[in-house]
C-alpha cells in the first residue's frame, strides 16, 4: 500500500543495533520499498550501519536482492545441523533449544561471511603475556561488503549513509557521513565492531569501537541536524525498552541487554521537544522587541536553536518472541533470520497502512511519534 505522506517530506531511515535481530531491519525496509518510501537518508549503528550500506550501496532494484543475499550468506552455516530440520513445526520448549543450540554454535564457530574464530597464540595462555585483543577475525565481512556495496555509486549517487562509532581512546562518539566522507568498508566496520568478539578497527589514525557502546540509535544526530523540508523518519529498533519483570535468570539476562541497547527514544524526542519551544518562544520574543534589537545574534542563536519544520516518526521495534533469550542478537540460524525478516516486513507493512498514521497530523510542538504495537503510545504527542 502506498502511504499518503507530504510527497516534499524527506524520508529518513534510522536502524539500530542488535546482531541477527538485524533481518527485521531487512523486512521493514522491504515493505517500506514496496510502499514507495524509498529513503534519501540512512543513519545507523553497527548491524544498522550494515544494512544501511547495503541500501545505500545500491541502486534501488539492487538493494533487496543485496540484503538477501547477506542475510542468507550469514545464516547459511554448513556445519550446523540440516536446514530441513528448521522447517519443521517445534514446540516453543524446542524451539528455545533450537535458538540456544545455534547460538552456541555461532559462538564456537562464527557465521560465515561475517566473523570467525580467531586462534590464540601460545602466549595468549600464560598469564601476563596475553596481546590478543578479540575473539573473532572480521576479515569474513569485509570481503562480504565489498561484494555486496557499489562504495563508487554510494558516494556518487546512492542516498545519504551517516554510521555511528566510538573512538577506543577518547571514548568520544564519531559519526561518519557520506556528505562529509568518502565512506568506505572501514567505517561500516568500526560502527559494528563490538568489543571483546570483534577488534578495533582503525581509520585514519584512529581506532575505533561499535558505536553501540555510547548509543545503539542515532536518532539524536537525525534529530539534531538542520533541515529545511518535513521529515519523515522510520526508526527500526532491535530491542524494546518495555517489557515485563523478569522470573528466571535467562529473562534477567535478555532484560540487562534491552535495557543497555534500547534507543532511549523518549530521551531523544523529549529534547526535540524542548528545542523546539526554545525556538518559538525566542520567535515570538523577536516579534515584541524593537526593530533595533530583531537581529541580535544571540537572539538569533535562540531562534535557530530548534527545528524548522515538523517531524513524523515511525518507530518499528523488534518484539522478542517467548521461547527467545539474551543470545538472540547472536543466534544466526536461518530459521530464526526468516522469522525476524516477515516480522519486520508484516509491521512496517501494518503500520503504514494504519489510518492513524495515513491520516497523521503534525502537532504544534512539531513531532508525531506513531507505533502501532504499543498500547502506550499510538500516534501520540508524548
């Protein structure tokens, strides 16, 4: 289905991280290209940052067949047990000792096309004399990226890619934008190198770490910059930040890590919020002084503090299933990426077909926030 929007909003893709939950960013993004929205800006961190490249290291009828292509390749271990077996029905006993088998089996022995062991030297078991720095070689991605990104067409014509990391020795976080920086497979590395698995991978000097580990959206940096059209922004989340209290240790664990990565978008709105009334409140203040005082600079700070035109936000969030624990970001089966891919694709799909987001309007205070899945929230202003 087609959505109604503003055609003059710009279309923005924000995609977080969260491992092999990242297939749901793949679905969401399908419905949304087959709904006409296109987006002419990706921002995202670590799997995010993966899938934004392989969007927007595309021509648009290359980019699902590259997400395909990488999510099949990641999820096609030969060494796990027979794919014939994932097609059968299973229990949700099972299926939890389905996903923990293949999640163990991530951890001892990689995903191909995306990480592998990497093996100690001898000195690394003696105490002291340890310099290894990861437990995984990441050589496998870069040699995947590379097949599947056009780098030449990304930085001529593809849509604007901004990917978030953390500088390893000042802990500062760093993002990389097309508009600034010729990207390359370095930067979409660094944004998705998670310490202790993957190393540090340095660009220009500098080494750097998974953004997630300063903030797992970025959001902030979509929300933050200037614009001068309406914007439509589609925020594909991997872990929910509501949830219930956990009973055993399993649900503690999985808890810990929703908590740790989910994107903090109330945070990030409430600030919008708050610019935004800054910068009306400074407008109507300019309009009471005298002639004189309209163009004092630091007036115009005030006014310019905020943003000019009005945001619609979509937030899409991956809902972990009862039978899923804490190794679900790791957990690369195939049965379980096809899962996470028709869940994003059937609630982008359900979302932009909702009336209350087909018929949306824009609040005084410049922000819609619309989620279809929580009961909370809806299309509201809060």
């Amino acid at each position: 289905m087609k959505d109604s929007a503003d055609p003059a909003e710009q279309i923005i893709l924000v995609l977080q991280g969260g491992g092999a939950l990242g297939a749901y960013q793949a679905g969401a993004y399908e419905a949304l290209s087959e709904a006409g929205r296109e987006p002419e800006w990706l921002a995202g961190i670590s799997i995010g940052s993966i899938n934004g490249a392989l969007i927007a290291g595309n021509p648009p009828g290359r980019r699902l067949p590259a997400l395909r292509k990488f999510w099949e390749s990641v999820t096609g271990a030969p060494w796990l047990m027979g794919s014939w077996l994932e097609a059968l029905p299973q229990p949700e006993q099972m299926r939890a000792l389905w996903n923990e088998s293949r999640a163990t089996m991530s951890t001892l022995f990689g995903a191909p096309g995306f990480f592998r062991p990497k093996l100690p030297d001898l000195s690394s078991f003696l105490p002291g004399l340890m310099r290894q720095t990861s437990w995984y070689d990441t050589s496998p991605l870069r040699e995947t990226l590379d097949r599947l990104v056009d780098w030449n067409y990304l930085h001529d014509e593809g849509p604007r890619l901004t990917v978030g990391a953390v500088d390893v020795e000042t802990g500062n976080f760093t993002c990389f934008d097309s508009r600034e920086t010729r990207l390359s497979v370095e930067h979409i590395m660094a944004s998705g190198a998670l310490p202790p698995g993957f190393p540090a991978v340095e660009i220009d000097g500098r080494h750097y770490w998974d953004g997630g580990l300063v903030s797992n959206s970025p959001l902030q940096v979509v929300l933050a910059a200037p614009n001068q059209r309406p914007l439509c922004i589609y925020q594909v989340d991997l872990y929910q930040s509501r949830d219930g209290l956990p009973q055993t240790m399993s649900q503690v664990e999985q808890r810990e890590r929703e908590i740790r990565f989910s994107s903090r978008t109330r945070m990030n709105t409430d600030e919008f919020r708050s610019r935004h009334a800054l910068s009306r409140a400074a407008r109507r203040l300019r309009s009471r002084l005298p002639a004189e005082l309209q163009g004092d600079p630091d007036l115009a700070m005030l006014v310019e503090a905020g943003p000019a035109y009005p945001v619609s936000l979509m937030h899409l969030i991956y809902r972990h299933a009862d039978y899923e624990s804490g190794s679900k970001d790791y957990e690369f089966s195939r049965l379980s990426m096809l899962d996470h891919w028709r869940d994003g694709q059937r609630d982008a799909a359900r979302s932009l077909a909702d009336p209350r987001w087909t018929g949306r309007k824009v609040p005084e205070d410049g922000l819609l926030v619309f989620d279809a899945n929580d009961p909370h929230r809806g299309a509201d202003r809060t």
